[in-house]
C-alpha cells in the first residue's frame, strides 16, 4: 500500500538541515547586498564609483 505524501513529524526532522538553509539564504543576501541597496550598479553605474585601474582589472 502507498502513503499519501505528508509533513515529516517534528521527531523525525534532521535540524541540521533546516540550519544549513537558513545560513544558505543568509549567505544568498550577504551576496546580493549590494544589488539591493544600489540598484544603479545593475545599468552600469559602477564605473563611476569604481574607477581606479585596480577595480577595472578585477571586474574584468
């Protein structure tokens, strides 16, 4: 007989996973920070603020 597909029971629940996507998503805004809080660098804006030799080798 099949089960009918249903939450996982508190007891059988791997915490350690649960954990590992939330520092997942914590790592997912770390990075996109900036995107968030400077739209402009998203139309290029970036070579106005970063504009020493050193920043357009490493965008490069």
């Amino acid at each position: 007989m099949h089960k009918l597909p249903a939450p996982v029971q508190e007891k059988e629940r791997l915490h350690w996973i649960d954990a590992a996507g939330g520092f997942n998503i914590f790592g997912i805004l770390m990075v996109n920070i900036g995107v968030f809080s400077a739209p402009y660098f998203i139309y290029g804006g970036g070579e106005i603020i970063w504009n020493a030799s050193v920043d357009r080798i490493t965008q490069s």
